[in-house]
C-alpha cells in the first residue's frame, strides 16, 4: 500500500508535509514524476512501446504494479468462469443464432435466426460471429456460448487499467480496473451472449487508440479509432456512436500536432469507420432480397431502415414500428433514471463520485497547455459519462436496465484518474477536499442503494457509510496523520465505495440468468424486467393446448405489469409474462398454455418434441415454423434443428408473407407449426402477417399433440381443404 500511495504523491518533495516527506517513488527519478504531473511522453506507467507492454510493465513501474495487474485479471477470471454455465442457453434468441452461424457460413455471416435462412436477429452479427466460431470449436453448449463475453470483459478490464495507467499511474489504473471488474452491470452482461459485451470492449478499445491519437498527433491512430467504432456499430448499430463526439473533440483540441492535421486526422477516423462498418451494409443493402435472409425488425427488409427507424431514432422517441411496450412502457424518463430503484443498483453506485472527480480534474488541468494528455483524458472519459448518460436518461423507447454497462468503462476511468489527480493535490485543500467529497458521495450513495434490498442486511450498508464518513473526515485532516496511519485511511475509501458493487457482484455470481432482459443483483422491488429472470435455472417450460385455451398472465414477484391474454404466470422477479401463448416471464415459472416460450424467453423441448422433429428432417428445409423468434429459439436449440422464426423477435415483421408461407409449404419445406406463440398480431404499428399465417394453418391443417404440446402437422391437410 505504501508503494501505491507513493505512486501519487506530489512533484515537489519540498512542499510535502512533514508527515509525508517519505513517501517517495522508489523506481522513478523526480523528472519523471514532473512528467507524470504534466501527462507527457517518458512518465511513470506512460513509457513508449507496444500495448501488450501493459502487461510486463514498464521499466519505471512500481515493483507492485505487474503482480497486482496480473492479481487483478486473475481474480476477475476467477469471478467470471464461476458458476458460468448455471445460465445455460442464456439469450435463446442469440444462442440460436450463434448455432444457426455454426452450421451454415451463409447464416454465420447475416446473423440468421437459422439455418437456413429465413430471417435475421434485429441486430448485426458481429457478437454473434465470436460465439458461432466457439461453439464450431467446442459444439452447441452453454460454456461454448457464454466463453466469449468472458474473454471480452477480461479485456475489457485490461484496456481500462492500460489507458488510465498510461497517463495517471499504476494505481490509478489499478483502481480504475478494480471498479471496472466489480461493477454489478458488467458482472452480468460480461457472461451473458447479448450484444452489450463486445460493444463494451470495443468503445474501451476506441478511448485508448483515441489517447494515442492525441499523444502522438497521428491520423494512423485515428483510423484505427474508426476501426473499432465501425466494428461497434457491426454490434449494435448506432449505440456506439454516444462515444464518438468526446473522442473527436478531445483529439481537434488536444492533439499534439497542427490544427490541419488534426482536421486530416479526425476526418481519416470518420472515413475508417464508415469502410469498417460500411462494407457488411453495402452487401446486404445490395444483394437481391430473394437470395439473403430477411432483414429481421424492420417492416421493409432494409438494414437501414432497421439501423435509423427501430434500432435508431425510434429508441430515443418511442416511434418503434414493431416493438412491445414503447412509449413510456420502459420507465420513467429523466434526469434521476440512471439513480432509479430499478437502475441505480446496475451502474450508479459511483457515479456520484465520478462526476465530483471530473470536475475536479477539469479545475486542476485547466490551464495546462492545449496538448496536455490527462485534460485530453477527461474530455474522452468524461464525456463518454455525460453523453452516454444523458441519452440513457431520456431516450423514450426501448430501455433495459442492461444497456448500462456502456457507462461502466468510463465510470471506472474517471474514479481512477479523478481520484490520482485529487491525491497528487493531496497537500492543499482542494486536493483533500476532493477526495472527502469523492468519499462521502460514494459512500452515501451506496447507503441509499444498500437501504432499497433487504438481501444483505443492515450490517453492510451501516457499515459502508460509517467507514465511508470516517475515511472522508480523515481526509480533510490527511496533512496531520503520521504516514503508517495513511494507506488505512485510504483502504477505507475503497472499501466504502467498492463493498456495495462487490454485493451485488456476488449475488449476480450465484444466479443462473435467462431471458431477454436480465438484471445484477438482488430484488430492490422495482420492475425487475419483462420476461428475464434474476437467478433459477433456464425454464424447461410447458407445452400446451390450442391458441385461445390459456388464462391471463399474472406478474411474477416483484413484476409490476401484467401478462398478456394468454400467457402463463411470471416467474419469480419477473416483471411481465409470456406474450399470447407464451409460459413463463420469469427463470422459475413454468409453461401451462398455448405454445412453447414466450416473446421474451424460450423453452427446452421434450424428448417427444426433439425426437419428432428430428424425423426425416432431412426431408424439410425448417423442421418447424413458431411465431416468434423465442419459440422457435427453443425448438431449434433442442432438436438442432433449423425452424422458421414467424414475424421475427415481436411475431410482428412482415416474414415470411401468407403467400411465401403457402409456397414453402406446397414445397414441402416446413414439416410442422407451433401452435400459439409470440404475439401473432400487430404490435406497436407492426405486420399482423402471423396471425394470418396462423388462422391459415389452423383452418387447413391437422392438429397433432407430441409430449403435450399442440402442433399443426403441414404434411397433413384436412379433408377438403
């Protein structure tokens, strides 16, 4: 701890307090710490060479800081293997995808619901490639799966410390990964197959290449920014563009070069980004629609209506053609959301901190020259936090706790630098001011989310603001303690802000999570989520009757919104039900009516319904066809094989239409229909192509019961029909 603390001190050993005279870098001559203090090129942690120095050290390192790097990941790999797998298929909708990609290149490269390609996920397929290529390696499982995201959120910790490191300090990176690793929202998405894992990793990947952009004066490095920006929005389409303003902005200000090469160098970064990202959109906006699967969540088969319409501009307005519960159907919008009952417990815990350290950082470099590195670090960092945040907090459509975890990067680097820069200060009264003021924020706050779940106890959260309140009133008197008393003080800062993330962490280790939104941590009582489970084991769910024979859904507990006509009951803290015919909403709930899964989670088949569509599949193009991308989710991970998801995610994409329907099946291509399932109707503005194809089938097809559940078999026409 003294080696650490060392690592922050002051430039000038003359003005240091009596008290903390000797607390003096061992390995780092007093040059260097004056290079630290002004972020250029030859300072402690900020030597040249290649990235992958981060992880050996640099000469000038304190002994501490590569065993504590390599503690750091190793911990962080500990954490995200445990108990991996209790999640199982995870996100059915991408778990099957990611299968569909293993079988078939055609499938691998537009992100194909299936096999055989009758319609994609609602986003590009750049997270889907990485778990296709796994489970080609290791076959269909839940480990082959989830091994990824793992991988991506321990480089993702990695490229947090590497760039905060570079410019603050080991310890500065060191805490700054720390909070990155323990950060409940990351915890979970970083072993979860949704998008969010790589878009995560590659916005981190953007903010170090843009500090090196900056440091070097490069258009090279620029485009390599654009590179991962446009390899982000292969992952999530205009998501990745919150991070974009700041890092411009940081680099026209800040590079260490001419203002026209700074404009020739921001403009070779857009021009990157539009060919990294550009190429994939080209071929599918170009090749005929006839020989590409269909383009899923859009109502035009265009990428780029699905990219600026449901994916775009309709998540910040609400006007999502197709979607489920838009409007203010997501939550309350407003400048408090991200502190919210059923946010705040995500992401939240240091922000408040973060956002005094930015400030403070601001105030410190601000009339440091136009080149300074660490003022260019606040910019990316920092402005990464306020825009992210800002939109998160009042976009008005589709909103999911989970979407959070772009704010936990840049969270974890502010708190890092913020709090160096603070210590650095530390023999003035701005500088202790700073990190009391850090301390107490953390500290309250983290009461405040403790106070919303009864999971942990009063002991904890008690304990976090009474540590926290102690540590921040030695601070404002640091200049007074004798110096074995220091790295005490400052370990209690820590603990204060990181014990309250580090409970939630461990809760969401424990549980199994499935379904299409999910949530860290234990029940606060708020929403919880529609149709994701906290913890349990995947549903196995029901099979059941016709279309029209199930009861209302119930919420599930702790859900707030009602089920659907037709849905079973929601699990436990599920927040809705199953769609029409769905089963559960929640990991626990079980499947009592109509078809299999729910529009926002799927079920296992049994061994009767694999086996039945396993028959001759070989004769079939689609084993089965289900409305809604879940349902059929659940039958194409069971039984291997392809089934035609009806209508896309919502059951309201107009794919396939009733006449291609009618023409698939005159070919023999579908052996078999679920009966029930997805919304089958318009939603939101959408197609209602699916309850035609499913009145269609009812009035002309035989019904046949497989291990319970109600099928159409399309091989059989009624008489007459």
């Amino acid at each position: 701890m003294d080696d650490a603390i060392a690592q922050l001190r002051t430039t000038n050993p003359q003005s240091q307090p009596r008290s903390l005279s000797r607390w003096r870098p061992t390995r780092a001559t007093s040059a260097d710490s004056a290079a630290a203090e002004r972020g250029e090129r030859g300072a402690p942690g900020h030597s040249g060479g290649r990235f992958a120095r981060v992880v050996r050290g640099a000469d000038t390192d304190p002994r501490w800081a590569r065993p504590a790097l390599l503690g750091l990941l190793l911990l962080t790999a500990i954490a995200y293997f445990y108990n991996l797998t209790a999640s199982g298929y995870a996100n059915s909708f991408y778990s099957a995808a990611a299968q569909a990609g293993s079988h078939s290149w055609k499938a691998f490269f537009y992100g194909s619901s299936d096999a055989a390609n009758a319609i994609t996920v609602d986003k590009p397929p750049a997270s889907l490639w990485a778990m296709a290529l796994s489970i080609r390696v290791f076959g269909l499982n839940s480990f082959a799966i989830l091994l990824p995201q793992v991988l991506m959120g321990l480089a993702t910790v990695g490229v947090v410390y590497a760039t905060v490191k570079r410019y603050f300090g080991a310890a500065a990176g060191l805490l700054s990964g720390a909070v990155m690793s323990l950060t409940p929202v990351a915890v979970l998405m970083f072993r979860f197959n949704n998008p969010d894992a790589l878009l995560v990793l590659l916005m981190a990947l953007g903010a170090w290449a843009t500090m090196r952009s900056i440091e070097k004066g490069s258009a090279k490095w620029m485009m390599l920014v654009g590179v991962f920006i446009g390899l982000g929005f292969l992952t999530k389409t205009l998501q990745v563009l919150l991070v974009v303003p700041f890092f411009g902005i940081a680099y026209l200000v800040a590079a260490n070069t001419t203002l026209r090469r700074r404009v020739v160098g921001a403009v070779a970064g857009v021009a990157a980004m539009v060919l990294s990202a550009g190429w994939w959109v080209a071929i599918v906006e170009l090749v005929p629609a006839s020989m590409r699967p269909y383009i899923g969540g859009s109502q035009d088969n265009s990428f780029l209506s699905l990219t600026f319409g449901y994916n775009g501009f309709g998540r910040l307005n609400g006007n999502e053609t197709g979607s489920v519960g838009g409007g203010n159907g997501w939550g309350t919008t407003g400048i408090g959301r991200m502190f919210s009952s059923q946010i705040g417990g995500q992401i939240s815990w240091l922000i408040p901190a973060a956002l005094v350290l930015l400030v403070a950082g601001l105030v410190i470099r601000g009339r440091r020259p136009r080149t300074d590195l660490r003022r260019a670090a606040y910019l990316v960092w920092g402005g990464w936090l306020l825009v992210t945040g800002l939109t998160f907090s009042f976009m008005a459509g589709i909103f999911h706790e989970y979407y959070t975890v772009a704010l936990a990067p840049a969270v974890a680097a502010v708190v890092g630098m913020g709090a160096a820069e603070a210590w650095e200060k530390r023999d003035g009264w701005f500088g202790r001011g700073t990190l009391a003021a850090a301390t107490v924020a953390a500290s309250v706050w983290g009461w405040v989310l403790l106070s919303r779940t009864t999971a942990y106890g009063d002991w904890l959260r008690f304990g976090v603001l009474a540590v926290g309140l102690a540590a921040a009133a030695l601070m404002l008197g640091l200049n007074l303690l004798h110096r074995k008393a220091i790295p005490f003080v400052v370990a209690g800062a820590i603990v204060a802000g990181l014990a309250g993330p580090a409970a939630y962490s461990w809760t969401t280790l424990q549980t199994g999570h499935v379904g299409s939104i999910v949530t860290a941590g234990p029940s606060t009582g708020g929403m919880g989520g529609m149709g994701g489970a906290r913890g349990g084991t995947p549903p196995t769910g029901g099979f059941g009757g016709a279309p029209g024979q199930g009861t209302n859904g119930t919420g599930g507990t702790n859900g707030t919104t009602p089920g659907a006509p037709g849905g079973t009951n929601g699990g436990t803290n599920g927040g809705t039900t199953g769609a029409p015919g769905g089963t559960t909403g929640g990991a626990t709930g079980t499947g009592q009516t109509g078809g299999m899964g729910g529009l926002l989670n799927a079920s296992t088949p049994n061994t009767a319904v694999v086996a039945a569509l396993q028959a001759d599949s070989s004769k079939y193009t689609w084993a089965a066809a289900a409305i809604g991308s879940q349902n059929a989710a659940g039958l194409q991970l069971g039984s291997g094989q392809p089934v035609m998801s009806i209508g896309g995610f919502n059951g309201s994409d107009p794919s396939p239409t009733l006449a291609q329907f009618k023409q698939y099946v005159a070919e023999g291509k579908i052996h078999y229909f679920l009966a029930g399932g997805g919304m089958g109707g318009a939603t939101g503005g959408g197609s209602n192509t699916a309850s035609q194809i499913s009145s269609w089938v009812t009035a002309n097809f035989k019904s046949v019961t497989i291990g319970g559940t109600t099928f159409y078999d399309l091989t059989q026409p009624l008489s007459g029909s």
